[in-house]
C-alpha cells in the first residue's frame, strides 16, 4: 500500500503542477484560479473515487489508497491555498481572500458530492449490465 500511495503522490503532484501552472498562466491576475481549479476537481475526483471504490470490487484497496490518498493527495493543494489566502490577506485584498475562501470550500464541497453521484450512476448502471 505504501508504494501505492507514494507513486500516486508523485503522479498528483505532478499533475498539479501542470494543471495549476496552465490555468494560472491564462488567468493571470493575483487571483489564484490555478490552485482552485485543482482544489476543485481534486475533491471531484476524491468523492468519486471513494465512493466507486467502497462500493464495487472493481478497484482493490492498493489502487484505492493509489488514487486517493495518493494522487488526490498529491493533486489538492489546501497548504497552497492557505498560503495563497494569507498572502491576499497581507497584501490587504480582504475581498479578494474572502471569495478564494468561500469559493475554494463551496465549489470543492459541490463537487466531492457531484463526484459521489456520478460514482452512484456509474454503479447503478454497472448493475444492470
């Protein structure tokens, strides 16, 4: 399991990387739209991902622990996003800090359960095959 997580970590941060550098690279601003896209679609895809894999026998636990604790630990970046708030803060872009915040928490949480219903489709559908 270790390894498991430890190569999933290496893929997410990677991943995060390159996901966060594009979108911020476009954006541009000093608002941090790269790091809230990957804190978005990493709860995303933790909901899926867990709930798919609790349950279905289709993705064993090694794999479970890979994509979850590893590359969706990998992927989030909630250490950068508080850097990122604390530095809107200092910089006195109290608005600005305030909807990163409100958006970061909301957007995740709406998408960790829109993760969770589309693994409950995916199970439905796999049922009646």
């Amino acid at each position: 399991m270790f390894w498991y997580v430890v190569v999933g970590s290496a893929a997410g941060g990677g991943a995060r990387f390159l996901v966060g550098s594009f979108i911020q690279a476009r954006t541009g601003g000093t608002f941090p739209f790269g790091t809230l896209l990957v804190n978005v679609a990493g709860s995303f895809l933790v909901g899926l991902f867990l709930r798919y894999s609790m349950e279905s026998v289709a993705i064993s636990a090694d794999v479970r622990g890979l994509l979850t604790a590893g590359f969706c630990g990998g992927f989030t970046t909630f250490s950068t996003f508080s850097w990122e708030t604390l530095r809107l803060v200092e910089d006195g872009n109290y608005a600005r800090a305030t909807a990163y915040v409100l958006a970061s928490v909301g957007l995740s949480l709406a998408a960790a359960f829109a993760g969770i219903g589309l693994a409950r489709v995916i199970l439905s559908a796999r049922e009646r095959l």
